[in-house]
C-alpha cells in the first residue's frame, strides 16, 4: 500500500507535499512512507497499521525525533499525526528549510511583505530584462566562449546549432538555431541537415565541440579545460526570448542595444553599495565542487553574470530590510535561496512545451553549462523559475496545505487525494529542550546541531524516524554553500549561522566507509540514549556499495541496536537524472527497524535461509503488485537483510561475509527478475 501512494506521490513531491517543497533539498523522502512509518510504529501488533494509516490517528503526546531532519518530512507527518517533533540537522540550510515546513505564516502579512518587496525592487529588475522596444525578456541565451591555444581564435562552445526545439520534437518539428560563426538566428526543424544563414553561412548539426574537446574554425582540435588555463570562460549572448504584446512569445536576435544594457549592468554592479546583499565566499575543494573549480570558478559570485547579480542583489536587499512579521521575512528569504537554483550560469534551457528553465542541480553536481540560459529573475506569468511564479507554486500552495493538508489513500476504487485525516500543521518553533517541553499546543524542536550531541534527556523521546545521509555520492553541504552565500546575509531569523560554510566536523557522510561509519555510530549512541524503553527506530536507506551497508549495520551493532526488519519500500522517482544514470537504477527503499539490545531485542531470522526468504517474499509481493523492482533494488534489500542476520549472530562483517552476501544477492536477482537481469 505505501509503495503504491508513495509511487502516486514520487511524481509531484511538489503538488502532494508542498510543505516539504519550499525550496531545494537533497534526497527528499516521500511523506506518503513517512506517515505509513510512523503510524506502523503506533499501531499495536495485531492492529489494522493500513487502516491507521488513512485514518484520523491522534498522537497526542508523542515526541518523534528526526536527528538527520533534511527537509523537514519526518516533522510534517509526525505534527499532522498530532504528535510533537524535534528536527535536527547539521546543516543551517537544511534548518531554514524545516522551519517553513512545519511554522505557520500570517497569509495577509506574507502577501505584505511580498509587495513591499515588489515596490522596492521589481521595476528596476523589469528595465534590466527589456527590448529597445519595450518588451519584456523572459531569457537570454549564451554561450560560453574561449581562444584556440594554437592560433587564438575565439570558439563558441556550440555542440550544435539548434539552440531550442520542443520537448516533443517528432510531434513539433520547429526548432530556434543560431549561426555559430555570426549569431544570427533563424527558425527551421530539429533534424535539419543544412541550412544557410541571414549573412551566408552554412550550417550543419555540428557545432565546435565533441565532447571535452572543441576544433576552432582553423581546424585545430583541443582539450576544453587545457585552454582555459586557469581563467574562467568567457560568455557571450546570442540570442533572446521576448513576450510579445498579444501574450505570445517570439526568439530574437541580440542587438547592440542588449549589449550596451548588459553594459549598463556591469557598470551597476561595480556601484552597488557595500550593504548590498551579495554572494560572498570561496569554493572550497569537495566531491560536488571540483568539477566547477576545474573550470575555474573560484568564488560563488562567479556563478552568476553582472545582470543576475544586480538583479538577484536588488530582491535579496529588500527581503534583508523587511521590518514586518519574523517568519513571513524568513519564507521569503527562502524563498529567493530556491529562486537562486533557476537563475545563475550552471542552468540550461529545457525547451518549448515543458518548464524552460533546467535548474542547476539536475545532476546533484556543479556542472558548468556551455551554453547557459539566463532567466528573468522576478519573472511574468509565462516565466519558469522566477521569484514571482515560485511565490505562487511554493509558498502559497505550502500554505495551503499547512491550513488544510491532504493525504494520498488508498480506497477500494484506487488511490485518493483526501482532506480530513490530518491535523493542520502550524506549530509553535522552540530553539530549546526546555521551551520545547513547556509549550502548549502544536510544537516543533527545530535546530542546527550535530546529533551526536543533543541537549535531550535520557529516555525523552517516544519514536525516531530518520533518513541519513548517503555515505558518498551526494555531499549536501558542498552544494548547500551555494545558497548559504547568499543567506549568511539576509539573515533570514536570529540565529541563523554567520559562518562562511555549512561544511561541519561531524558530517556523517565521507567517501571513506569507515569514518561513514564512526560519524553514524556516534549519532545511533546518542539516538539510544534519548530514546524511551520499548522505543524504536525506524529510517530508510539505500546505497549501491556494499561498504555502505556494511557500516549502517556495524555502526548499529556497536552503538546497542538491534535490526529487527528490513522492509523495501517505494523511494525516489526512479526517472530521475541521477538514479537513470546508475549501473542499477533504483525504485526502491528499505525501512529498516531497529530496538536496543538493552531492551531485549532480538533479530528475527534463525538462519541466513530464514532471512533471505524474507527479503524474497516482501520483494515479491511488490513485484506482483505491479511496483517496480530492479537488480539494485534486489541487491541492495538482500544485501541489508543478511547483514543484519550476520551481525545479529555475532559475525565480523569482514569482506569473506561481504562476499557472500553479494553472491547471495546476484542469485536472488536471476530469480526474481529472470536471467534477462543485469548482474555485474
């Protein structure tokens, strides 16, 4: 049942869970499974769990902690259940990020501030996106530029000359190309062989580069990064999308007219006053940075060109100067952190018939674009990405929700988008244990803090329901910097951190499993201590290394846990650009349980046979109920299982055990999913 919602969901996180979608965060888990994890972990064994589940359950009284809080979805569950939440993570962006999921806004006095911000800012922000003719411009389209090593020519970075065409390009044909050697544009369709621009010139498909290399129009081929030689690439526009007056949208050429405005902006952003608010900071060397230090940018502000920065500095200095209501200040200073993602020169354009702007985390990296596209950062109603239209599909749709949430439940005609069987979430904030305890009605403990060092009591909380951090891949607060140089001085609520990195000692993620494992081990202790007798604990996981479970494991073996289920369960859109570009793309989680050793807990499995025939059978049942389950959803549920048998019996999860496991594990791939099945 909770693959199914939890499929329903993974589609528009956004539309289903607005709350928890205010703004970019890394690895969102679906709500949907989070309230089915919590209201299980309510519901006495014997009990209808499905029926709790869709039903109006009342928590009342309950204290659910989350110690890796990312995004806020264990705390919006666990408020709309009616019980009360402590958040904590590492991270100061993640924070900001969890307080608006959960506190409630004064919508006349968030409408407020958003038109004292628009008075203060929007008109200059318009005359620095507009034609000579006094049309507005919804995007610029550059592209990156450098000199030949061999002869100094100047080499547009084209891959090809088509520039926009539809997301359906076989139903609509119609596609934007733009002449490499003289930039004029023209339209044509997206397989054109050739075709002869406004001055002459004949073009193909073909554009200077292959892939990291480029071929000047000399003939001399080269490495892109060798010529860059140690200086950023430079940008030039080629092209623009304008909004004609009768709401149409029209390509245009770039005329002497832009330049000189761009011009003008250059000039503005060496003026700016030093109180303006502006990105500040340097890149530092990391898993999820070294691909942009490698094309040289250096500092954060080097992500953004002369308009974006004036334009983006003239909004955030309005949102720092707002004198009205605290948390309404704060959901717009998130608010122009989300806006950042869609408006800077790491983005691309998508094309027509889908959202134009491709935001800048598509592949959870910095990954420099060669032909970037440059949004109108306030935006109109035919804007992607704007601080404008993102007000009304973030903000006033969380709020909404907040008021009124629904739930995806599944009834006995299929699954149903409900209102009704969940308390309204508007809780107060406490920055203390002691303010958390003593306040009346709704509550949340939300705070910045390293989770192997929290200010709770022994044996304080009822339940904890958490998802940490992957152990590689994704490094959340080398990407979280990108926001934070912006943020640090806004000062979106009192406390927020002044530091000039969210990079923390104490992370739990590290390329090296055994220091995953230490900083894991260290959070599962101080999880135990807080947590009532009887309590348990409950997260999901997934990791394609089996280092990676071999540490989750040993870390909860050594720190007094006991695994007692490891339960697949949908995970995150399985299309997404990161999963599809996987050796095993994956569809699935594992909820895995856990009670103290201290309490009596017990693995349940008397065999590795027992064990493996478990993570079978669940394995199965989603299969024949039609949920997607692939070779690294097998791999890594069967993987997690046996583990946790093995460390329940006692043994070294040494590499001859690892071994087996993953022998195990490729044997149970060829059952369930046939010998058809990608085994490595």
């Amino acid at each position: 049942m909770l693959s199914g919602v939890g499929t329903k969901e993974s589609w528009r996180k956004e539309v289903h869970r607005p709350a928890t979608s205010t703004h970019k965060w890394w690895a969102k888990r679906l709500g949907t499974v989070f309230r089915g994890i919590i209201t299980s972990a309510a519901t006495p064994e014997g009990a209808d769990a499905v029926g709790a589940y869709g039903s109006s359950l009342d928590l009342a009284g309950t204290v659910v902690l989350d110690p890796f809080s990312g995004s806020g979805v264990t705390g919006v569950e666990a408020l709309k259940l009616g019980a009360k939440a402590v958040c904590f993570d590492i991270n100061p962006v993640a924070t900001l990020v969890q307080r608006q999921a959960v506190q409630p806004w004064d919508i006349g006095s968030l409408e407020a501030a958003y038109k004292e911000v628009e008075a203060a800012c929007r008109s200059e922000v318009d005359r620095l996106h507009r034609t000579e003719d006094g049309k507005t411009v919804l995007y610029y389209f550059w592209v990156a530029t450098l000199r030949c090593p061999e002869c100094s020519e100047e080499v547009r970075l084209f891959d090809s000359p088509v520039f926009s065409r539809n997301a359906y390009p076989k139903r609509v044909p119609k596609a934007q190309i733009v002449c490499p050697e003289c930039l004029s544009i023209k339209e044509s369709r997206y397989d054109f062989v050739t075709e002869m621009c406004a001055n002459g010139h004949v073009m193909t498909q073909r554009g200077a580069v292959r892939g990291q290399s480029a071929t000047c129009g000399n003939g001399h081929s080269f490495k892109i990064l060798g010529a860059l030689d140690g200086t950023l690439p430079g940008y030039e526009m080629y092209a623009k999308m304008v909004a004609n007056p009768d709401g149409s949208k029209g390509y245009e050429a770039i005329t002497d007219w832009d330049r000189e405005l761009y011009d003008e902006c250059v000039d503005a952003l060496a003026e700016l006053p030093q109180s303006a608010v502006l990105p500040r900071g340097r890149l530092a060397p990391g898993n999820n940075t070294d691909q942009a230090l490698k094309w040289n940018f250096r500092e954060w502000r080097d992500f953004f060109n002369a308009r974006q920065l004036v334009s983006l500095s003239l909004i955030a200095t309005a949102i720092r100067d707002l004198t009205g209501p605290a948390p309404e200040r704060e959901a717009l200073c998130a608010l122009f952190s989300g806006t950042l993602e869609f408006n800077n020169l790491f983005t691309s354009f998508k094309g027509e018939g889908t959202g134009a702007v491709r935001h800048m985390f598509s592949h959870h990296v910095f990954k420099p674009e060669r032909t970037p596209l440059e949004a109108h950062p306030w935006g109109t109603s035919q804007s992607s990405g704007a601080f404008s239209t993102l007000f009304k599909s973030r903000l006033r749709r969380a709020h909404e929700y907040k008021t009124n949430p629904a739930d995806l439940v599944e009834r006995g005609t299929g699954i149903e988008r409900i209102s009704g069987v969940s308390k309204p979430v508007g809780a107060s904030i406490a920055d203390s244990w002691e303010s958390f305890v003593s306040a009346e009605g709704q509550a949340a403990y939300v705070a910045t803090r390293n989770s192997a060092q929290m200010d709770l009591p022994d044996g304080s909380v009822d339940l904890i329901v958490t998802d940490p951090p992957y152990m590689d891949n994704v490094h959340y607060a080398e990407l979280a910097d990108f926001f934070h140089a912006w943020l640090q001085h806004m000062r979106p609520y009192t406390g927020y951190s002044e530091a000039t990195t969210t990079r923390r000692s104490g992370e739990v993620q590290n390329a090296d499993p055994v220091e995953f494992g230490r900083a894991l081990e260290a959070v599962w202790t101080e999880s135990a201590r807080v947590l009532k007798p009887g309590g348990l604990l409950a997260f999901t996981f997934h990791q394609a290394r089996i280092s990676g479970w071999v540490q989750v494991v040993e870390s909860l073996r050594r720190s007094g846990w006991v695994v007692t289920a490891v339960q697949p369960v949908k995970g995150e859109m399985a299309t997404s650009v990161v999963k599809a570009g996987a050796r095993e793309p994956s569809n699935l989680d594992s909820v895995v349980v856990c009670r103290r050793a201290v309490d009596g807990a017990a693995n349940p499995h008397a065999s590795v046979d027992e064990a493996l025939a478990t993570a079978t059978r669940e394995l199965t049942d989603l299969r024949d109920a039609r949920v997607d389950v692939g070779a690294g959803d097998v791999r890594s549920v069967v993987r997690g299982a046996l583990l946790a048998y093995f460390a329940s019996a006692g043994a070294e999860l040494d590499e001859s055990v690892a071994t087996r496991v993953d022998s195990l594990a490729t044997e149970r791939i060829e059952t369930l999913l046939g010998s058809g099945a990608e085994v490595p």
